[in-house]
C-alpha cells in the first residue's frame, strides 16, 4: 500500500447558541479544505424541528455528516454502521467486499475548546458519526450511562439519550410540578402537538429518513440562483461611477447653490 500524501481527516463539531455544527475537514497547505458538512438546522427536514441543540439533535447531525461523506465516497452501502441505535459501544470494522478487506473511512474527534465531560453533547455527534459508519477511535468512558466504579457502560441510559428520553423525563417533571413554566419552556412542543411518549418515535423516524437521503433538500427553499442572477444581484445596489464630465458639473452645481445661499 502507499500513503504518500493521504490526508487525514477530523471531525470537527461545534456548537452555537442555536446550532451544531459537523465537519470532516482535511489539512493542506493552502488551509483547511472541508469535505463534508452537516449543521442542526436541517434537521427540521428530518422531522426534527425543535430542541436543535440538545443531544439527541447532536446524535442526528454527526450521523447525518457520516453519511453524506460515505456516499460522497460511493461507500454508504459497505458501512451502513449501526441502523437501529442500542446504545451499545461499537466501533465501525472493515468491510469484506468481493472477497476482500475494505478498511472503513477513518476520522478524528475534533472537539476545539469544548469541555469534554462524561455526557457532553459533543460525544452524541461523534456516536452518530460512528453510529452512521465512519471510524473514529474513542471508548465509552465519556457517554452518559458509564460507571467510573465498576468502569462499565449502560447502554440503556445512552440510547436513552439518542433517542431524547431526558427531555422527554424533564417534560412529564415539568409538567406535572410547574404546568405554566412547561406551558412557556415548550410551547413550541405544545403548539406542535408533540408529546413527551412521542419523542423516541420522533427521533427513530428522523434517523431513517437521514439514512433513506442524506442530501434532502429543503422544500420551503426556492431554486438556486444562477451566477448570473448573483451577478445582477451583486450589481443593484452599486452606486454607478460618475465621468469626468459628469463631476465637473456636479462641483459646478454646487458652487451655484452655495452662492445663492450667500
């Protein structure tokens, strides 16, 4: 094999106020070159239209990032990675295709100057990405779930996480201690006739659909405007350069106005 100038990628997550944001980034001389991205805000085209931020939406990026990359690279069928999520700690192995060995696409965590703390939401984008079939070397020690006494992973309280069930615990807590602080904290929910038992089936539907297209478009978006058009666009508020001529009469009127004022 040669690897003379493979590059190495990373899967750099970052979080927003109102937004994740996944990508697997090469580095070159020239700069940082990203092969592919995915952010929390297009998620509302899975289904998932509220809490974009927590971890159940960072799970879902990471895995919509992981496969918009394999199929970018026409592998999303040899690593379909882990299709019903368990909680379950796995790491994506190779693939035996037409008899042989076919290593996986092999990423980074890139967590920049997030705290890493046991449940973080950081680690929900890279178990998506995982989850979704791309290789990144980690253990379990940082999920939700894992136990620093008997040093064991509780797949129960992970997948418990993928799929929302702390939200939707902290819903029925709301709602049955401070009815009007839940009515105000999720009133989008509310508005939407989304219920806490509904949540798993929620985030189940949208991780099928991430897998069924990756690339969905977004409906309400209109078509994309040609070169041109950005051109004219770009053109329309310019203001326009005066000749020689044209200044000169400009100062002209000025001086004429200036000594009707005197």
């Amino acid at each position: 094999k040669n690897k003379y100038n493979a590059p190495k990628y990373r899967l750099v997550v970052r979080f927003t106020k109102k937004d994740i944001i996944c990508q697997i980034i090469t580095s070159e001389i020239s700069g940082d070159k990203v092969f592919a991205a995915a952010y929390a805000h297009e998620l509302p085209r899975y289904g998932v239209t509220h809490g974009l931020t927590n971890w159940a939406a960072a799970y879902c990026t990471g895995l919509l990032v992981a496969r918009r990359a394999l199929s970018k690279l026409q592998i999303a069928d040899m690593f379909p990675g882990v299709e019903e999520a368990d909680g379950e700690y796995k790491l994506t192995e190779a693939a035996d295709v037409d008899g042989e060995e076919r290593r996986p696409f092999k990423c980074f965590l890139d967590v920049g100057l997030t705290r890493t703390s046991t449940g973080a939401r950081v680690f929900g984008a890279m178990k998506g990405a995982s989850d979704g079939g791309i290789y990144i070397p980690h253990s379990d020690k940082r999920f939700p779930g894992y136990d620093i006494e008997t040093k064991e992973l509780d797949a129960e309280t992970l997948r418990k996480y993928i799929f929302g069930g702390h939200v939707a615990e902290y819903m029925e807590t709301l709602a049955d201690d401070d009815e009007e602080r839940y009515k105000s904290q999720f009133s989008g929910y509310i508005d939407d006739e989304i219920e806490a038992d509904g949540l798993e089936e929620l985030y189940s539907e949208a991780h099928s659909q991430i897998r069924e297209d990756p690339f969905k478009k977004d409906p309400e978006a209109g078509s994309k405007k040609s070169k041109e058009e950005w051109k004219a666009e770009s053109k329309k508020y310019r203001t326009p350069k005066k000749t020689k001529e044209q200044k000169e009469a400009t100062v002209q009127q000025k001086i004429k106005e200036l000594a009707g004022e005197v």
